[in-house]
C-alpha cells in the first residue's frame, strides 16, 4: 500500500485499475530529453497524517479517488519556483498549516465512534502564501454527508478572504470545481512578480591595465626586442575604456498587490585620469591627445609620446622629453636622449647617453666605445651591450655583454642567443643568470653580487662630488673679499648642505640593508651554463676566483665562502 502511494505521489494520480502493462508502455514513452526533477517539491506525510484520515474516509463513501497530493510547483510553463533553502522553509511552512487545517477537519468531519451519526459538512478551499508573498496555492477539501460539493463561489469567497489581487489564475477557479482531482491536491493559484534589482556599472577595458614584461624566446632561442611592445600608443579620440552604465530595478508585485522596491544598479567609478575624458553619453573615456596609454594607481593617464622617425643626429638634436620616446633610427655618437617615461630606440645606440625614467629597450644593440651611459630606473631590454656602463633600477635581460661596467638593483638575464659575458664588471642585487662566463682566452670577468648597485654608484658619485665641492669651497675661501666671492661661497654652501642630506638619505637605505634576514643573503647567486677561469665572483666581502672550467654550475654563498656548486 505504501509502496503504490508513493509511486503514484511522485509520477501524479492514476486509476488504481490500470494494468502494470500500460505502466511500461508510458515509460516507454517518455522523451529522451532530460526532465526537472520536481520529487524535491513534493511534501511527503506520514500514513497516520490527519490528511489521509480525511482521503480514506471519503474513499469509503465515494469509492476511489486520487490520493493526496501537494507540490509546491508553479504553472505547468514554469513548474519550478521555489528552490534551495527558500523550498525547505516553505515546504515546513506548509505541513505546519496542513496539519493544523486537517486536524480542525477531522474533528469537524468524522465521528468519533461508529454510533455517532455523519455530520453534513461542506466542501472548503483554503489558500497557502509564501512568506515574500509572491506564490499562492489552493486547497480544497471534500464534502462530509450530504455537505455542499465545491462551487465557484467557495472559490472566490477563499480567494476574498486571503486577500490575493495580482497574479491570479481565473481560469483555474472556472475549472477546477469540474477536476476528478479537485480534492487533496495542491494547485497553483497566483503568481507575483518579483523585484528586479538593477545591475551595478561595469568597466571594459580596451587597454592592458599591467604590461607584462616577459621577454619570449623563439625556438631558435633568440629574442624580438623590438616587439616587446611596452608603449601603447593611442592617438586623439579613441576609446580607451567602455563603461557600461548601471540599469534601474523593476519593483515587483506581491500577490497581494502590493509593490516591492527594487535597488537601483550603482555606477562604475570611471577610471578617468590625465589627458582623458568621458564622452558626454558617459559610455566611454577617451584620450584627449595622442600618446602612451598608461594604468597608474585607479585610473588611466595618456602620456605625451615623442615619435622621432629617423635618427637621432644633428637634423634632430639632443632629446629631453618629458614623456615617452620612440626612436625608429638610431642614437648616434655625442648625442643625448632623456626622457621621464620608456624610452624605445628601433635601432643602434652609439656613444651617447640614454637615460629613461621607465623602461628602456635597445632593439639592435648598445656599441658604446667606453663613452655610452644606458640608464633606465626600471628595465633594461637590449639585444646586446658593448663597451658601456648600463645602470637598471630593476632588471636587466640582454643576449650578450661585452666588456661592460653594469649595475641592476635586481638581476642580471643573459640566457637567450649567444647569452654571453665576457670581461668587464656585472654587479647585480640578486642573481646573474648566463649561458657563458669568461672567455677561453681567460679575459678578466667580474661577477658581483649583492646590495644595491645603483645605489652603491650613486653614493659613491656624490661622495666625490661633496669632495671637490668642499676643496673648492677652502680655495674660494681663501681668496680676497668680494661680491663674487659671497656669491660663489653661498652657492656652494647650498649644494654642499643638499648632497650631504642625499648622502644621509643613502645611509639610511644601507642601515636597512645591514639587517637582511640571512635567508636573502644566501639567496643570492649565480647561474652559469659553462664558467672559464678568469672569472672572478663576489658575493658580500667574499669571492673566489674560478681556476679551471666549469659546467653547469651554481656560484652562492655558503657559510661566508663563495662555493660554486
């Protein structure tokens, strides 16, 4: 008997007679698609319920009639409404209010003792809300003796007293008194409509907030310097960024007919910055000039670009430039090119002096003649360097070093193409990383790790400088009185007292330093795919000379000795 129940209260109502063969002929015919599964809508009583007393009783004076059954579903174009925990509450909502309702029912409607006569009782509908008010079922109750079966006007008098206006199944209350399963079954009966918060504003980016500065090898292992691509260029106009523009709520409706606010969407902060602007629809930003778009803290900035088509030579002069440079030729010997963002030369840099405040990138090649300066106050990005002095702030990632005097606060790639290091000085913060070192003829290479090389130079630098300021300041001194004397002996006073205060600026960074957890310390290293004796590696106060070649190797610092492991 139970089994049969609940077989019948999961798959719907069926004639008890039907035969097991029609059974499986409608399992065999339903479609391959996947169907909701609504079992977890159904709320299952137990057999002694108040609610089957009320079914088996009108059972035995009626003759059979579909089981009870209650699914909290929705019309049969949208069977789900309820789902999660919101389904859970609603379902203990519901056996709470059956159980109250059936047993008021069965005390009403069945006698108590065989002797006691069969009261008349009418039909009754009664409706179920939701909490939020939003669905509303109804339930109907037969008729005891010779009460009154279900009519319409129970319908609307159940319908009247619960309140409900929105929403409402009018042709369910046409039909439903003509249903064979009118009795004992749960049917949707209204409908809100829920509010519809708006969606928050948003932005689209068109631009790359991060450059991603990895420098890509081919299957050759060599390196494109020129499509590093670090500056993206945008000229007057375009869109940097879409915005999209939040959207208003739709407020809802209970069943009951009363509205639900909805939350309005919350606009995207616009990421607007120097040289840009919001077109007047508020759906873009746009550059107001043309130049280097660049994410900087919140918001997008359009730095000035200085394009300069050829070489930089007498047609073109010595460039300071506050912003970008682009130069598609090369910088020719005695020439100078500063700027305060990247610095991107297609070509040859010559004896001259680069100095960039961002990145700086070399496609071709640095041939210094020992007067070229390369400086870059983050990376450095060349296809070789020769016969220079290159300070990086950060890294630097090159294919060849030839006889260079280099200074990385951070460290030292020399892996791709030939990835060689021969003679001259590397210092770099953390680590040196080349395929060589050395030479077979033995040049003299220096490797030094450790500290802060631009720094180190610098302070070094402004150490001499205070030196000759000071020695000029004792010969002016002795020099007889006059208007130029005063003026000459203020000036240097002032520059004095300004490098003095850098100096101490310095000190402060090296006090820093000197505390280092020594797990940094012993981190340092170098890296070397074939090392020639010449080398010679520093790490702190120690070093060691390497005496005979070696292959793959690792130079580090082990219990205050340099060990090449």
């Amino acid at each position: 008997m139970a089994l049969r129940f609940f077989s019948r209260l999961f798959g719907g109502s069926k004639n008890e007679e039907e035969p097991e063969e029609m059974e499986d002929e409608v399992q065999e015919q339903e479609p391959e698609e996947p169907v909701d599964d609504l079992s977890d809508t159904i709320l299952e009583l137990p057999q002694d319920h108040a609610l089957f007393r009320l079914w088996d009783y009108r059972k035995q004076n009626t003759g059979w009639m579909p089981p009870p059954q209650l699914q909290l579903t929705g019309p049969p174009d949208c069977p789900r409404v309820l789902a999660g925990d919101e389904l859970r509450t609603e379902r203990a909502r519901l056996l709470t209010a059956v159980t109250t309702a059936a047993g008021q029912r069965v005390s009403q409607c069945i006698p108590r003792t065989p002797e006691d006569p069969c009261p008349d009782v009418d039909a009754r509908a009664a409706v179920f809300m939701t909490r939020d008010q939003l669905n509303a079922w109804i339930f109907a109750y037969p008729p005891v003796g010779n009460g009154q079966e279900l009519d319409q006007e129970m319908l609307k008098k159940a319908v009247s007293e619960s309140g409900i206006q929105y929403g409402l199944d009018s042709g369910l209350l046409e039909r439903l008194p003509e249903q064979k399963d009118r009795y004992f079954h749960l049917f949707p009966l209204a409908r809100g409509k829920a509010a519809i918060h708006g969606k928050d504003g948003s932005i689209v980016d068109l631009f790359a907030r991060k450059i991603e500065r990895e420098v890509q090898t081919d299957e050759f292992n060599q390196v494109d310097y020129s499509s590093l691509n670090l500056v993206q260029n945008v000229e007057e106009g375009a869109v940097i960024c879409r915005i999209i523009l939040p959207t208003d709520g739709e407020p809802g409706t209970t069943v009951l007919g009363k509205e639900i606010p909805a939350r309005n969407g919350r606009p995207a902060v616009a990421p607007k910055g120097r040289n840009t602007e919001i077109s007047e629809d508020g759906t873009k930003l746009v550059a107001t000039r043309t130049g280097h778009v660049e994410f900087t803290g919140r918001a997008f900035m359009v730095k000035p670009l200085l394009d300069i088509p050829g070489d930089v030579d007498f047609s073109v002069g010595s460039i300071n430039f506050l912003g970008d440079v682009h130069v598609h030729g090369d910088v020719c010997s005695g020439f100078t090119v500063r700027a305060t963002g990247n610095i991107t030369v297609d070509g040859v840099v010559e004896a001259s002096a680069v100095e960039a405040g961002g990145d700086l990138v070399v496609a071709k090649g640095v041939l210094g003649n020992n007067q070229a300066v390369i400086t870059a106050h983050r990376t450095v990005y060349a296809k070789y360097l020769e016969n220079c002095r290159v300070h990086a702030r950060e890294n630097l990632q090159t294919d060849c070093i030839v006889n260079c005097d280099v200074y990385s606060d951070g460290a030292v790639q020399v892996r791709s193409g030939r990835g060689t290091i021969i003679g001259g000085c590397v210092r770099a913060a953390n680590e040196i990383n080349a395929s060589v070192v050395g030479s077979r003829s033995e040049r003299p290479t220096t490797i030094v790790l450790g500290g802060m090389p631009c720094e180190d130079f610098e302070k070094e630098l402004l150490q001499q400088e205070i030196r000759e300021m000071t020695e000029e300041f004792e010969k002016v001194q002795r020099q007889p009185d006059s208007p130029a004397k005063l003026s000459r002996l203020s000036t240097l006073r002032m520059k004095i007292a300004v490098d003095k205060k850098k100096l101490e600026e310095f000190d402060k960074e090296d006090a820093e330093l000197l505390v280092m957890p020594p797990e940094e310390v012993y981190d340092m290293r170098m890296n070397g795919g074939i090392v020639y004796p010449g080398t010679e590696v520093r790490i702190g106060m120690a070093k060691l000379k390497v005496k005979q070649e070696t292959r793959q190797c690792t130079a580090r610092l082990i219990d205050g000795q340099v060990c090449i492991l």
